[in-house]
C-alpha cells in the first residue's frame, strides 16, 4: 500500500487511520475472538458515512481490497492486508415507536436496540446473545431464540444504507434499489459498507421462558422427550438443547460447575400458563439441577442462552438438519452424550420451522429456509485444538451424523466456512448465482471480498 494513500486516508477521513508499530493498531482490530490476530495494511475507525464514502472512493482507485469489522464474532480467520474498517464508534439508536421500527447505526449491538425499544412494550427479533453486532449478524440472516415464530431477523429489516463498492452512498430498500435490498436480506458480504439499517420491532413485553438444566444420568431421557415434544409444538413455541461440558471453574454456577449437563431452552410468546403447559413434558422427563424457566421480560432475552460475553478464543462449526428422529436421537449420543470424551464444550441443536420456512412477500437471499434445526459443535477454548484437533473431532461426528444434515446452510452457523464448499451451501444454487450478479453489479471491481479462500486475504 502506498504511503500517498495513507496520506490521503488521514487527511479525508475523522477517524483514526493507524498503520502496523501505530499506537492503538492492535486494540483497534481485537474482538470476539481471542486466537484471531488481524494485520491488515491499514485498519481505518470510522466515525460517519463520509468517513465511509471517502475510504471506498480511495480505495477503489488503488483497487486496494476493503473488509468490514464490528464486534469480531464473526470472523474466524486472520484478514491480511489491505484496508479494514472497523464501526465501534458508529452507535446509536432510534426508535420511532408509532411505526415500530428503529433505527440502528452500523457499530450497534442488539443490547441498545433491546434497551431502546423495551420502555415502547417492543422488542427486536434478535440472536442469542446480545453482544453482537447487529449488522453483521442481519446480513448472515440472523437465527434468534424467537426464530419460528418470528422468523429469520433478516425479514425484519426495513432497509439499509450502505457505501457500495462503486463508492455511492445508498438507500436499499422495497422501493430503493430493491435488488440490493434483496441480496442484503441474508447475502453476507461483498457488497459494500453498510452504515445504518432500518428495522422492525414486535410488540413484545413479557415471555414464559428461560432454560432449565439437567445432570448426566437424565440427558438421554430428556433428549429423546425434546426431540419428540418439538413435533408437537405451536408457532408461538421454541427451543433448543445444547450439551454442555462444563470446566471446574468458579464463575460457572455451583451445581453445574466441571460436569457435563444437558440444558433445554424454552421462550414461548404468549400466556405464561399456556407456557408453563406447553413446557411441562420437559420438566418431568428428569429432575432438574436448576429450573430457571418462567415469565420474564422480553429485554432478558439474552438470559436464555447466557452466551459468553467477553473476548475468548473461539472455534465452532454449524449446518442444518433435515430431520430429528428416532435413530437420530440414539447416534447423536452414540457420539457426542456424556459417555463420549469429546473436546466439544457446547453442542447445540436449535428447533427451527416455523415462520423461518417463509420468505417475506417481496423475496430475500437469506439461506437456510428448508433446514428442520440447527446443529452448533462449539470447541474447547484451546487454540492448540483448533488446527487439527477439532476440525478431527467434528468430521469424525459428522461421519456418523452425515445422513441428517440438510445440504443447504446458513451462513452465520456455517463457523467461517472451514470446509471446501459450506460458503456456497449457505444458500441455494440459484440464490447463489443471483448474488454474484448483484455483487458484480454494486461491486465491479471485487473491492469488498467475500467467501472462502478471498474472505480474509488481502492479496
Ligand atoms: C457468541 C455468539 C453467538 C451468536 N449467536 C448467533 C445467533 O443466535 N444467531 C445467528 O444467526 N448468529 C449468531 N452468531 C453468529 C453471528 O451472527 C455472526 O458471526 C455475525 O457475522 C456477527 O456479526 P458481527 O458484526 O457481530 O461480527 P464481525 O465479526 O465484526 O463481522 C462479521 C462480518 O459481518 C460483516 N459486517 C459486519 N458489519 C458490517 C457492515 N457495517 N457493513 C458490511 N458488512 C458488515 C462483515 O462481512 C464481517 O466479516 C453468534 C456468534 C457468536 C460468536
């Protein structure tokens, strides 16, 4: 990269521009994931849409590649070279009440819309934890604890403004640019700088939810109830079961702490003895170590779940599956129950269906629609594992489990697009040709890279 770029980056831009030895170079591009090191040639903080419009402009003449960082959850591998933006100080929301809508600035995360939207009685259709960024995580598409009733969180959006990579300032909406609303709609990457995005809220005060946990000897019973109960449940229903391998560490509760446990998560909107009716068949398929499901507010969504909040190394892989049946249910413990000794700290299984298998009236890329549930394995938080250890230990898994997994994915489970074509897979074939058409259309020069092998490469 050129020293006159730089110059010219620092003279048109209010942000930090901060080369590699430059003071704050390496806090700038931290995030999420803490066995990530990011060295690009220059890491710009944007503060502002001009910001954003005059580094695509100088970019695009240098034909230097530009990557996109929020809050890091999402991106698995190291970006090397070229320009990377980061948008922490682009925060801030807005919620016009009387449309149900707010407005979210491109560094938010969903605990501000949560907040913001709560003192109205509405809520956002958010992911599990509220520490991601909401950008990022709508482009993928965005899989929530509310997914079959309301839907994949990319169906919410209103519109975006975004910074293409022919350097123009855009609005994408149903009646802007409707085809880039489309691809924006769950297409992930490769488009441009997404500055700001308009988005639906639900009227939403009160859940019956939460998640209960269950010692070793009950997971088998309690797993073969969930997998069966979940046929039987409502729209307005929805849960996941996640095997936790727990260390002996003191901020882990006391009656959880170094076991392997198995937790079902619940969140049903609407009337909290019809809940508590619903939830009932779990809770008397074995005897709970914590019972913390009941009526709370939607703005403790993120309890659900309790995802980690702070900076980890971490290493996951995800796909869909078609189906949870019998031999399912007795081959998924074969391999991961608790007799197995696997190096996996989380699998999770999230019910899916629902609204998540309706597109919205005018279209969207978003990928995944057909999957039945989701299917995370989650690392232990070593990065000596994660080269060959636990890619090993999930194929060795997958061997077994292969038969269930749906051939389409979604592209925020997806865990980087670690294997040769799961990029691809994250939406159908003739979704995936239409995006490549709309990006070579906002994007001609390729100056915002996008998929496996470009994803994180500067070159
Ligand atoms: C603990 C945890 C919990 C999660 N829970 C869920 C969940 O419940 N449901 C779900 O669907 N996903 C979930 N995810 C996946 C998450 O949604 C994706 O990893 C998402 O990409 C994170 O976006 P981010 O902006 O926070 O992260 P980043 O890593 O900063 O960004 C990821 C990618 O998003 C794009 N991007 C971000 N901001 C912009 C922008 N302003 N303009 C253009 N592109 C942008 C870029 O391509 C970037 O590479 C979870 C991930 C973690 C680690």
């Amino acid at each position: 990269m050129t020293e006159e770029l730089i110059t010219r980056l620092r003279s048109e831009v209010a942000g930090p521009v901060l080369t590699p030895g430059d003071e704050g170079y390496a806090e700038e591009l931290s995030g999420f994931n803490l066995a990530v090191t990011h060295t690009p040639d220059v890491v710009v903080g944007l503060t502002s849409e001009d910001d954003a419009v005059a580094v695509v402009r100088a970019a695009a003449e240098t034909g230097t590649p530009v990557r996109v960082l929020a809050t890091g959850h999402g991106i698995p591998n190291p970006m090397q070279g070229g320009i990377v933006v980061t948008t922490t100080r682009m925060t801030g929301v807005s919620v016009d009440a009387e449309a149900q809508v707010a407005h979210i600035a491109a560094g938010s995360r969903w605990a501000e819309v949560v907040a913001a939207a709560a003192p109205h009685g509405l809520a956002p259709v958010t992911g599990a934890s509220d520490v991601v960024g909401c950008i990022g995580y709508t482009l993928g598409g965005g899989l929530g604890p509310l997914a079959r009733t309301y839907g994949f969180s990319s169906d919410w959006a209103r519109s975006f403004r975004i910074v293409t990579g022919s350097g123009e300032l855009l609005t994408a909406s149903t009646t802007e640019n409707p085809d880039l609303f489309w691809a924006l709609r769950g297409g992930k990457g490769g488009f441009g700088i997404v500055t700001a995005m308009d988005f639906g809220l639900v009227e939403l005060g009160t859940l019956y939810g939460g998640s209960v946990f269950f010692d070793a000897e009950h997971i088998a019973a309690v797993f073969g109830t969930w997998a069966g109960w979940t046929k039987t449940l409502p729209e307005a229903a929805n849960s996941s079961v996640v095997i936790l391998r727990l260390p002996p560490l003191e901020f882990i509760p006391e009656p959880l702490r170094g076991k392997t446990v198995l937790s079902v998560r619940f969140a049903y909107v609407g009337d909290a003895v019809q809940g508590q009716r619903l939830f009932r068949p779990i809770r008397e398929a074995g005897t709970a170590l914590i019972d913390a499901v009941g009526e709370m507010p939607a703005g403790d969504i993120a309890l659900i779940h309790n995802d980690p909040k702070d900076p980890t190394p971490s290493w996951d892989r995800g796909m869909l599956l078609d189906e949870l049946d019998a031999e399912f249910v007795t081959t998924f413990l074969d391999v991961v129950g608790p007799e197995q000794q696997v190096p996996l700290i989380a699998v999770e299984i999230r019910h899916l269906g629902g609204a998540t298998e309706r597109d919205v009236p005018e279209g969207s890329a978003v990928g995944g629609r057909s999957g039945a549930c989701t299917l995370t394995m989650i690392g232990v938080p070593d990065p000596n594992l994660f080269e060959k250890v636990l890619p090993a230990t999930v194929d060795g898994v997958l061997a077994k489990l292969g038969p269930w997994v749906c051939t389409e994915t979604s592209v925020n489970f997806a865990g980087g697009f670690a294997l040769p074509g799961s990029y691809e897979a994250s939406w159908p074939a003739e979704t995936f040709a239409r995006l490549t058409d709309i990006r070579a259309a906002y994007d001609p020069d390729r100056l915002f890279p996008f998929g496996p092998r470009q994803e994180n490469s500067g070159s």
